[in-house]
C-alpha cells in the first residue's frame, strides 16, 4: 500500500554530530523494511468523502515514520476540539488509525489528527487539516391539520409531523398558514364541511435529546391539509331576574329589556332573539340570591353559525310565603271514648303542625309531621262536650307559620250507631273551570240517614261549603254548575254532620284538579316566519317557518299539526297544476317554550339559507291542524272545537305578498307575481352586503349573487295562482 507524499523526517542517533531531514515518496513495505526507525514522526490526515448528518463517516489518519501496531495511538479533532472516543485511536499495521463516527454536525468541520508517540517515537504536531463537509439529513413533514376557535380571521398556526429524525431526536417544525374561509364549517362546492388551509414556509426550531434545527432540512412540500375552526363563545348579559314569594314553582319573571351581547368580533353581523326566553331558578325553595338561568334566547344574523351562545345565568330572591292551613274533623260530634281523626292541609308545607284544643296542644297531637303537605292525627281522650280544635302549622323554609281555623267537635256522653262516609266523582278527571262536574256522597252505618243532609266542602279554601243534599238510601248526587271550583288542585270531602241515632262522619280527602280554560281551544293564528324577525311580514321570498298560536294553552298529540300540498285550481306561470305545486319536507317539527305558540320548521328537501334555517320549496302549501288531537293543556280528554287548515305558499322573489287577480273574488282567488316592485328591492340588495335581505339568499351563501340572481331571474314576471 504506498502513501502520497508522506513525509518522513529523521534525527540522528545518539552520538552523531551530523544532522539531516528530507521527503520522499515512500510505500509502507520499504519504511517497515527500515532496521531502526527514526524517533522524529508526522500525523497525517487521510482525504474524506461529504457524509449526510446521521450517517458515518470514516475518519483515517497516517503516521509517516509507522511506528507499528499496539505502539501509540492516534487522536482526532474537529476544529481544535476533540472528538468524543476519537482520543486513542490504535494504529494498523500499516500505520493508519480509522475512527467512525455519525453524530458530527451538519456543516464543514476542519479534522486533524495528533500521533500520542510510543517506543522510539515522538509525539506529533497536529497535522494539517482536512475538511469533512456533513450535509443537513432531510426530513418529510406532514401536515397537522389545525384547530381553532373563531376569530373572525383566516389566520392559522399550523405544526408538523416529522419523518426522518435520527434515534430519539426531536425538532419542532411549523408555520403559518391561511383558512380558506373564516367562518366555522363553510360549505364548499361540492357540499361537504371542509376549510383547506394553505400552507406558509416551514420553520424549524431546536427539540430534545439533542435535536438541533440546523441538522435538518425538510425535503417536501407538505400537502394543504383541512383545518377545523370552531364557534366562539359569546354571553348574553344585562338580563335580570325579579324577586318572588315562594309558589312551590321555580318559574322566574325575568327582565330582558336591558339585554346585549358581548364577545362577537365587531366586524360580524351578529345579533340574538330574546323573544319567548324564560327564566328559571336552580329550585323552587326560598332562598337569596338564588341562581336563575336563562333560556330560549338564539343568535341571529349572517355570521350567527360562528359562535355558541354560552349559558346565561342571573340572579334573584324567593321569600317565604304565607301559610293557609286547613283542618277536618271526623267525626265532628260523637260519643265520648269514640276516636276522633283530625287532618290538616298545608298545601307545599313541610315539617310539622300542632293540634289544639281551646289554645292548648292535645296529647299525642304535638308536632305531627306534614306528609305530602297532611298532618293526621287521632285521639279518643276528648271529654264530654264542646271543643275548639286548631291546628298549627309550625313553619318551615318556605312557609311562615300559621294556624288554620277552629273547627268545633261535639262530644257527648251518650251512645250512637258508627257511620262511615265515602265521596267519589262522576267522570274522569282533570275537568275544565267551566265545565260542570257531578260528585256521589255516600253514608254506610248506623241507622237510616234517609231524609238528612250530606255537605259537599272544600277543605283547600277554608272547608268552604260547595253543595248539600238530602240524603236517600244513604246516597246524594252533587251537581256543581261551570265555574263552581277555580283553576287549581282541590280537597273535597262529605260531611255527614249526624243525628242522635247515628256518629257524624267525614269522607276522606278527594284531590280534584280544575284547569283554567273558558271554552275549547281554538287557533287564534297563524303567522308564516312568525319567530323569524328578519323575514316576517308580507314576504314570501323564504317561508322558515309558521307559528300556529291557540287561545289558550294546550297540549298536542302526535301529528297534531301536519304540512300537504294545496290542490284548488292551482296554477304556475299558466300550467294548471291539478296535483299541486310545490316540495313536501321530509320533517315537520313542532316545538314550544309557552304550550300556547307552536313554532313549526321543516327539514329535507328544503332549501336551506345562510340564517341556517330550512325554507319550504316554491308552492302552495296547506298547515292542517287536527282538532281530535289538540287539547287544554292538562285535560287530554277534551278537544279542540273543529279542525283548522291555513293556506300559505312560498315563491322566492316575492316581497309583496298576494292579491285579488283582476276579475277574481276577494279571499277566494289569489295570485303571487314577481313584479316590478320585487325587481327594485332585489337590486337593491344584489351584490350590496350593506343592504344584504336574507329573504333574497337563494343559495344561502351569505350574499346576494349571480347565483341568487338566476334564481330571481327564472321567476321574473310568472303567476302562481290559486282558489281557496
């Protein structure tokens, strides 16, 4: 194996005078075929090829007087500093040290190597040196698609999966980057939810475990991926609650005039719907500064899809209410040693009620607990005669104390037949306020009652006397007119007051409730786009949406409300249209905050505008409302009073509304026409956002178009005619 140019000096032995140096070509074989070496030696850094960072590179050095294997070791050095483990590189036979080494930086690295000496040799002076270019490794990145939340900019910060790395190396990798629309789920051409982000120069920074930035370079160009932006939280503040007595309800009065909303960014159109919002409190006990949340509000307007309306909370006071006890006895006359049962009423009450006679608790009869809003309570030590019976409701968190009143018990010393007595109504049950309501008293026991009285009482509003009747064959029908019980839960029972031949007995209580309705529910209206301000009134552009409102609260069974194409003598643009005209949805949903206003929207087969709600198709449409299944709200078993059918339609272009057709006979015939006055309010808005009508956003792109425009354009000057 020869060496170029290796340079070989020598020093004369111990004793010469005579000194000399010289360079020669040499090959290895002729400097080992030397008998004694000179101790004068040279290190020489052997030629290198350019490595890529994380590969290896062979370093090898020469020493020019080969001093032989195990005689000395060879140390190598990157620009004057010593390379890890390349401190005592052996020697070949040849006089070559190589050393390998992958964890040179990327860059140009000066190498030199330095000969330790050994046996006869002297150490070397570092050698010249030579360069070892270590390329940066390339990396393939990819894309992570970003997640934001919406800011009302295109704006993205995008990072990267990195392939490529060396062993456990990390480096951090990322960019700026550009949504392709602000807004949250943008539709795209083709339908889909998607917002492609385009992607901003790479850049890489230092990780762990020794990644450095400046060892890599990334070799793709990363494909755009989809990001995601996500609703902004906006809160609607300025909404107060007002203070309330306890009811045993957690309905709260809430006041919305001073309402508005905060954490929209100021250059979108946002706004919120505060009409048919309820308040609600956290429960129905009394209490300060309860919790009160608020709900029903929604967010209107172009860019209302781009944030989520947070929960709206306030807060508010419920007082403890007053207390109206009421006391049965039963008997209220009877012999002595005979059991008397006293029952006291607190409607919503809790906690216990004492029982007195004339002012003083009775034994036993000490603070009984309420169950269910009743107290009852037994005793036989009554003595002979008069006694002025109380009972006294002793309060709790929501109810002040109080007493009921007197209700007198007779006690006499001598001996009567035991009567018992049962009331029952005539129907089911809940019953209208004006609706008359029929009850049976009956008294078993004892003697024969025929020819006394039996009284109807309602314990709930002081044992007010309803009805008496003359008992026969110990029965009495009670015919209550319309109107004799309020709107509301009552307590009935029979009192039958006895006779010297028989103890006085009273039914059990009865729970009767009454609800508050003056006749049949009937459809006062029904508005088309009724809970849609900005597209209520004569247009008929976009239909969202119809509100069905009754005269009263009520209840619906299922498909109470139905949606079918109107068939009478419809026409469009001159062609009869014998099966109707228009697009059936494939949903109709009926939905209500207050069971007296139905907001009915549709869903499929709809077209669908940037306000996100679905508008019926062109046509002429009939809303049916079946009475069989419409009923007072709490009293399922009465109906409504006749079927109702609404006859609307929907053209877009149309501003203006319908009218008489010249020679047609007004409420019969009508006629829709894209006129005139609908072309000056289409440009208007056409291509305009300051003067941007929803009702005219044919595409639902959130602008008035071109495309909008053709849509306009195909309906310009057609009639959609139809009879009643």
């Amino acid at each position: 194996m020869f060496r170029n140019f290796i340079r070989f000096g020598a020093r004369k032995n111990s004793g010469c005078k005579n000194r000399f140096f010289h360079s020669v070509k040499l090959n290895v074989a002729a400097l080992e075929d030397r008998a004694t070496p000179s101790t004068t030696t040279m290190a020489t850094v052997l030629p290198t090829t350019a490595s890529t960072y994380g590969s290896t590179a062979t370093l090898q050095a020469s020493v020019a007087q080969n001093p032989g294997m195990n005689n000395g070791t060879l140390s190598f050095f990157d620009n004057g500093s010593p390379i890890a483990g390349a401190s005592a590189v052996p020697l070949d036979s040849n006089g070559v040290g190589t050393f390998q080494i992958s964890s040179l930086p990327a860059g140009n690295h000066a190498i030199t190597a330095v000969y330790s000496g050994g046996a006869g040799f002297d150490p070397s002076a570092p050698s010249a040196p030579v360069t070892q270019d270590v390329a940066p490794a390339p990396l393939f990145a990819v894309a992570i698609a970003p997640t934001k939340v919406y800011d009302a900019t295109t704006n993205a910060n995008v990072t990267y999966n990195l392939v490529g790395l060396i062993g456990n190396e990390t480096v951090n990798a990322s960019s700026t980057g550009t949504f392709a629309s602000k807004d949250v789920n943008p539709i795209s051409i083709s339908g889909s939810n998607s917002n492609t982000v385009a992607l901003g120069p790479i850049t890489l920074a230092d990780g762990t475990n020794g990644g450095k930035a400046s060892n890599y370079y990334v070799a793709n160009t990363p494909t755009n991926p989809n990001g995601t932006i996500t609703p902004a939280p906006v809160t609607i503040s300025g909404i107060t609650a007002s203070n309330k007595s306890y009811d045993a309800s957690n309905a709260a009065q809430i006041d919305v005039s001073s309402a508005f909303l905060s954490g929209a960014a100021p250059s979108d159109a946002v706004s919120f719907n505060v009409v048919g919002s309820t308040g609600t409190f956290n429960n129905a006990n009394a209490g300060n500064a309860k919790p009160v949340t608020i709900s029903g509000i929604t967010l209107t307007g172009p860019d209302a899809g781009n944030y989520t309306l947070m929960s709206t909370t306030t807060t508010a006071n419920i007082t403890q209410a007053n207390s109206t006890p009421t006391l049965m006895a039963n008997p209220t006359a009877t012999t002595g040693g005979s059991t008397i049962t006293f029952t006291a009423t607190v409607p919503n009450g809790t906690g216990t009620v004492t029982f007195s006679d004339n002012g003083t608790a009775i034994a036993g009869g000490s603070n009984v607990p309420l169950v269910n809003g009743t107290a009852m309570f037994s005793t036989s030590a009554l003595a002979a005669g008069s006694h002025s019976i109380t009972a006294g409701f002793n309060g709790d968190s929501n109810l002040a104390a109080s007493s009921s009143a007197a209700q007198t018990v007779t006690v006499s010393s001598g001996t009567t037949a035991t009567t018992t007595t049962t009331l029952m109504t005539n129907g089911t049950g809940p019953f209208l306020s004006m609706q008359p309501i029929s009850f049976t008293g009956n008294v078993a026991g004892g003697s024969s009652t025929n020819g006394e009285i039996l009284e109807l009482r309602d314990v709930s509003t002081g044992n007010a006397l309803l009805a008496d009747g003359i008992l026969t064959n110990g029965a009495v029908t009670f015919n209550l007119p319309a109107g004799a019980l309020s709107a509301g839960t009552h307590m009935l029972v029979a009192t039958y007051n006895g006779s010297s031949l028989n103890t006085a007995s009273m039914s059990s209580p009865l729970s009767v409730q009454v609800v508050a309705n003056s006749t049949q529910p009937q459809v006062a209206s029904v508005t088309p786009n009724g809970n849609t301000g900005g597209l209520s009134g004569n247009q008929r552009s976009q239909v969202d949406s119809m509100v069905v409102s009754f005269d009263q609260p009520v209840q619906l069974d299922p498909n109470a409300i139905t949606l079918s194409l109107h068939k009478n003598n419809v026409n469009y643009g001159g062609v009869a249209q014998p099966s109707g005209f228009g697009t059936l949805p494939d949903n109709v949903s009926v939905n209500t905050t207050d069971n007296k206003n139905w907001v009915v929207t549709f869903s499929g087969n709809t077209d669908t505008g940037v306000n996100g709600l679905n508008s019926l198709k062109d046509g002429v449409y009939d809303l049916n409302v079946d009475a069989t299944k419409v009923h007072p709200f709490g009293a399922p078993n009465v109906n409504m009073a006749g079927n109702s059918s609404t006859t609307f339609y929907r053209l877009f272009g149309d501003t203006n509304g319908a009218v008489t057709p010249e020679g047609g006979m007004a409420g019969t015939d009508f006629s829709a026409t894209l006129d005139s006055a609908d072309n000056l309010a289409f440009r208007k808005a056409f291509n305009d956002q300051q003067n941007f009508n929803p009702a005219f956003d044919f595409n639902g792109n959130g602008a008035i178009d071109s495309g909008d425009n053709l849509a306009f354009r195909t309906r310009f000057n057609k009639s959609l005619t139809w009879q009643a």
